[in-house]
C-alpha cells in the first residue's frame, strides 16, 4: 500500500472555474490542511485486510495534520469540510451538522470512539460530532460515497468515523511519560482555548488524560455586516482512558464528561444554556489465526436545557421559555473479519443501539400561555436498532476484485401519553388526538452494497457501486405532536425558523445509490493525483415536509409543517487533485491542490428543491514546504445558491468568494501555527447557514441569510513535554 497526502483536493477544472467572481466556498473559512487519503491503492491501511471496506471515496485525516486544524476552527464538523462532498450546516461554534452530498444530520452515520450519540435536541443542539474536541481524536474516516454494511447503517448519506488516539506503549519494563500542551487565540470573536494530554506507561499498561476547553465571544461578520448575534459559546471535555496491551491484542476503558455552560445559536429561536454529558466506554480488539475480531460496549448520559441567552433577552430556569431534555445511550458491536483464503475475506457484525428521551418544559410562573402544567414534549421516548450484517470480500486476480454485503436493521420505537400546558390552547387538542393513538412503531429494514474495484496498471484504480440503504425516523420526526404556532417552531434543526410537527405514519428513508469513482495517479502517488466520483440517489419515501397550513398569520415569514414521505432525486460529483509543480533543496517544494463538488436535489412528488443543498464549490490551494516550515495560500469559491426550497421559503444566496493563508513552524518539540481567513473580510451568506432568527426575531431587522464570519487571525502554539 502506499501512502497519498493531498494539501487540499480540487479538481483540475477549478482553474477554468477561477476566474468566476461567483463563486467561493461554504460554510467557514478554513485553511486547507494536508489531508492524508487512506484508500486501498491510494493510502497506508491501519489493519491488513482493510481493503474494499475503505473504498476509494473514503477519506480519513489524522495525527498532525488533523491537530493544526483547531486553532482556526473548534467545530469537529467544521474541520471535514476539507473532505471533497463534505459540509456543514451551521449550528452553534462547536455543534455545527454534517453534510454529505446534500444529506445531513441523523441521515450520516456517525461514530464517536465507537458510540452511536443521539442529539437529545429538538434543535440538535448536541449533535455527535459535538462530543469530539480534537485535541482527542487520533483519526477521522469519512465514507462519502457507497459505504460498506459493515460501516453503517440506519442512514442513508454516509459514514463518519471518529476514533480516539491509539495507546502507545513502553518497549522495555521502563515507565514512559509523554503528554503536551496546546493553546489557540483567534482575533474574530477573541476566541481562545486549549488543551492538555498526559500520559504514563509500561510495556502492557498505558494511563492517558486529553482535557481541552475553548470559548469565544460573539464572532462579527465580513465587511460591514456587524455582530453575529448569539454566536457566543464555551466548551469543556475531558476523557481519562486505560489500555491494557495483550500477546493478541489490545483492551480500552474509557471515561469522560463534557460540559457546554453555553452556546448560542443565531439561526434558532433558542439557545443552549448548559449541556452535561458522561460516558463510559469500552473496547477490545483481538488478532487471532483466522482473522480479527472487534467488540465495543458504551454508555452515556446527557441532560441538555434550552433557554435565552442575553441576545434574545436572557432568561433563567424560572423565565423566558425553559426546555429541558435528559436521555441515554447505550449500546455494542461486535465485528468478527475472517480471512477464509488469500483471496477470500469475510466480515460478520452485530449492534445494538437504545436511546431514550423525556423532553419538557416547566410552566413559567405567571405566564398564561405557558402554564399552569408541564408541557410534554417527549415522554418515555424509546428508540431501538439491532442490526446484524454479513459481507465478503474476494480478490479475483491482482486487477478485479469485489465486495457484497447485506444488513438488516430493527427499529423499534415507543413513547407515553403526553401533556399541553393548559387544556384550552391548539395544542390541548392536538394531545388528546395524539394520546388516543398507538404510538408503538416497528422497522425492519435491509441494506444492500455492493462495489467492484478495477486496477489496470499502477497508474489507475476504478471502483463501481451501488448501495441500498435504509433510515428510520428519529424520535422528533415521528413523535413532535405540538400544532400550536410557538410549540411547532420548538422543534426543527434546520435554521429556518418554522414550525415542525410529527408524523406518526412516517415510512423508512430507502436510498438507491449509484457511484463510479476514478483516480489517476503517478506511480509512487508522490507527484500527481486526480480523483473523480459522480453519483446519483434515488431515495424512496425521502423525509421532507408539507405545509399544514398558509403563512403564519403573526407572521407571514415562516410556515408550519409537517414531516411528511416523499421521493427525491440527488445527483452531482466531487473531484480533486494534487500536483508538484517545483522543488528545489535550497527553496523547498511547491504543490497546486484543490477540489470541486455539486450536488443537486429535487422533489420529485412536488418538483421543489431539497432544503440546504450546496451549491457548486472549488478550493484552490497553493502549498509549500522547506524543512520543518510549511505555508499555504488558497482561495475558496461558492456559486449563488439559486435552487431553494419554496416549501420552506428558503432563502438564495450570492456567490462569493474568499482568500485564507496560513504558515506553520515546527521547532524540536515545538510547533507554531499562524493564519488569516478571509483575509479581505468579505461579507457574504451561509448557503447552509439558514436565517439570522436573532437579528429579526430580537433586534427588528429585516429577515436575511445568516452571514459568515469576517477577518480573523488566528495562531497556535503546541508544545510536547
């Protein structure tokens, strides 16, 4: 296998697409990292029968390139949109949603260290990737394409891999110490934070602490758009893990707690004011003569509450709106890979997957509209997945070679009677309809994938696919009951401001994906690179809305929905590519890197545009290396968002584009990082940003896209002890 760094990703159409003044790139400005490609043929494998369960569009970042990327940006979501077909639809500054290929939130499969984390949320304020502060992640694997059954199911866009880092251990009966300290500072909002890692240990045992913090004021738009309002936040994790090294293999236990004391959210009508998880989590991997064998078990807990920050007028326990949820996760997965022959591989899986939800908000002293009861959102929500899969993977000569799966998937989900804040509003009435019903629902839903590789020479590698895969709705799809105009804005993660209600008789997303996958490359995989992947989805029963009723008569902006099935169509491409364009001992070397990706979505019951869908984006990105010091310069575009959904009364975008710089420094046992994004401070729109609910809702200005943030230096400063 060799190994591929790209310092960047585009395809090499993006020069044409450069003189384009429409164009830039998407959700924040980031400094393009070196991306490490892990890919059968294309990348350095972490085990030795990998092969077509990492396919050729799988990315993965890891070790230091991955680490640089913290100082500019605490949102682990935000640091994959390095990833070709990888976005972010923003949230708060460290709970930001994923979006692969136009497909976002519970519709990616998400891993954190082997935990399967629910956003206990009617606004996904605590989304999984929210749970992983860099400082303790050793890699990240991104599926973007056809993901393999044993890398994911009970979704439709994708995988998301997020493991910790590996344990290091003495090589004699010495004891070891090792640790470092890092800190970052960011001009645009002062943000600032950092982090520590420790660790002590002997030839079999290793004890390792990572805690890391981060916080930042309100962050100021580009140009002359102002204070981004409510987009303050702070941070905390820490995570205590012990590993024991065995004559076969390797045992973890881990622990950790996070606390979010508070996180604004400038596109929603509330704020997080405290978010407190635990969890334990346990692991083992095992090499034996027939293969390996991976087994994990976890639990957690989250309590989260939801309030005004004071951008929307502040509030407490007692005032404003409170809104509490409190739930669990818990779950295993265990994953036997059997090598039946040299050409012959096979990989056996079972998971389980409980999450429960109570979700409520205390009546507000004095208040007539909420009040004199508790007001039931969820109650005793229950959502259960027991997968098992079966895939084998056979090598039929040194060129072809194939890999077919199968999965199914049981979901079984329940909740209790639930409760209006008084009997005399809209939502008394919507209670009583809802209590009536049985609300106990069961899935049983099967995947299929199944990919064929194609290596002619040492120059190429083609993969084909094609995946059906399967999604249950989440706990608010099904179970959010409220039809009054204010508990319906409650619930929804989408930044638009309207109202969501549930569906009880919601169908199983089923998506039908087809992909091709081409690379070129030069023999060693050092001078020059070129990947392409289109691809197209047909989704069955796709999970959109319908409006149950015109514009809302308070206000005319929003609308009230209901989750409803549909079928959807979504299409388009990712390419990237990387060159060495010069070299030279005394000046170092140059590299010209960069990507492009499009995705379109349509409706096709209504004709209407899919919601939050990307619009053309390239990346263009200049790099260079001497020694121990390496800068890079690139510019982002984004074509104007003009495809919307009229349903939803989205909003378009213009085109923009933005240039970022960054250079780095690495001095013995210490590294310094520097940069500038948007360096020219150019104002512009999110296109996944959804709307400034804050500067409308609070402030009395008109309703606009959310803006994305200006100028901003930035540094950091990582020292090993």
């Amino acid at each position: 296998m060799k190994s591929v760094r790209l310092h960047g990703s585009v395809s090499l159409l993006t020069l044409v697409l450069a003189a384009s003044p429409t164009l830039a790139q998407q959700s924040k400005p980031e400094i393009l990292p070196e991306v490490v490609v892990t890919a059968d043929g294309q990348g350095k494998m972490s085990t030795p029968s990998t092969g077509l369960a990492s396919p050729l569009s799988a990315f993965t970042i890891s070790g230091q390139p991955l680490q640089r990327l913290s100082p500019s940006n605490s949102d682990t979501a935000g640091l994959l949109t390095t990833i070709p077909g990888v976005d972010v639809a923003t949230g708060g500054g460290v709970s930001g949603l994923p979006v692969i290929h136009g497909l976002a939130s519970d519709r990616v499969n998400v891993l954190t260290y082997g935990m399967a984390i629910t956003a206990f949320c009617a606004n996904h304020m605590n989304p999984p990737l929210s749970h992983a502060d860099a400082s303790a992640i050793g890699s990240v694997e991104v599926l973007s394409g056809i993901t393999p059954v044993s890398k994911g199911g009970d979704s439709i866009a994708g995988s998301i891999i997020v493991e910790r880092k590996r344990a290091v251990f003495a090589n004699d009966d010495r004891i070891e110490v090792h640790g470092s300290v890092s800190g970052f500072y960011r001009s645009n909002g002062h943000g600032l934070g950092g982090s520590l890692d420790a660790s002590i240990a002997n030839r079999d045992w290793n004890l390792e602490y990572t805690g890391a913090w981060s916080r930042s004021d309100n962050t100021k738009a580009g140009g002359n758009g102002g204070t981004i309002r409510s987009s303050e936040y702070e941070s905390l994790n820490h995570m205590l893990t012990l590993s024991r090294r065995l004559d076969n293999g390797l045992v973890t236990l881990s622990g950790g707690i996070q606390n979010i004391p508070r996180q604004g959210y400038p596109n929603a009508w509330m704020d997080m004011l405290y978010n407190r998880a635990a969890f334990v989590n346990a692991a083992y991997e095992g090499t034996f003569d027939w293969g390996r064998l991976d087994a994990k078990a976890y639990w957690r807990e989250t309590n989260h509450y939801m309030n005004f920050l004071d951008d929307k007028g502040g509030s407490t326990p007692k005032t404003g709106m409170p809104m509490y949820t409190h739930g669990h996760d818990a779950g295993w997965s265990v994953k036997a890979t059997i090598d039946l022959s040299k050409q012959d591989i096979v990989r056996l899986g079972n998971e389980m997957h409980h999450a429960d939800l109570d979700d409520w908000w205390p009546a507000v002293p004095g208040s007539m509209m909420m009040g004199p009861n508790t007001y039931r959102n969820i109650n005793d929500g229950r959502r259960d997945r027991i997968g098992t899969y079966a895939e084998w993977e056979r090598a039929w000569t040194k060129e072809w070679s194939t890999l077919i799966g199968g999965r199914i998937d049981v979901v079984d989900m329940n909740t209790g009677d639930v409760q209006s804040y008084n009997g005399m509003d809209t939502d008394a009435t919507a209670a009583t309809a809802f209590n009536a019903r049985n609300h106990h629902r069961t899935d049983v839903n099967f995947d299929l994938t199944a990919l064929l590789r194609w290596k002619p020479n040492d120059q190429t590698d083609a993969e084909f696919g094609y995946a059906r895969k399967t999604r249950s709705p989440n706990l608010y799809e099904r179970y959010a009951w409220g039809t009054g105009g204010m508990s319906s804005q409650m619930t929804g993660w989408f930044g638009d401001g309207n109202g969501y209600i549930g569906n009880l008789n919601l169908k199983p997303e089923v998506a039908h994906t087809i992909s091709t996958t081409l690379s070129l490359h030069d023999p060693a995989s050092k001078a020059w690179s070129f990947k392409v992947t289109p691809y197209v989805s047909y989704i069955e029963n796709y999970i959109d809305a319908d409006r149950v009723a015109p514009p809302m008569m308070w206000d005319p902006n929003f609308v009230q929905l209901k989750f409803a099935n549909h079928d959807a169509l979504l299409w388009g491409f990712d390419a990237n590519a990387s060159a060495a364009i010069w070299s030279s001992p005394a000046w170092g070397a140059i590299s010209l890197t960069g990507r492009l990706a499009y995705t379109r979505g349509e409706n096709l019951d209504t004709n209407d545009g899919l919601y939050r869908i990307m619009p053309l984006n390239a990346t263009i990105g200049l790099d260079h290396r001497l020694g121990d010091w390496t800068n890079g310069f690139d510019v982002k575009l984004v074509a104007a968002k003009t495809d919307v959904s009229k349903t939803r009364l989205e909003q378009t975008t213009p085109g923009y584009a933005l240039l970022n710089c960054k250079t780095g420094y690495r001095w013995g046992q210490v590294s310094f990082d520097f940069g500038v994004d948007n360096i020219l401070d150019k104002k512009y729109a999110l296109p996944l940003g959804g709307l400034n609910i804050v500067d409308y809702g609070w402030n009395g200005q008109p309703l606009r896209p959310l803006l994305g943030t200006g100028r901003s230096f930035w540094a950091g400063l990582k020292v090993q002890l």
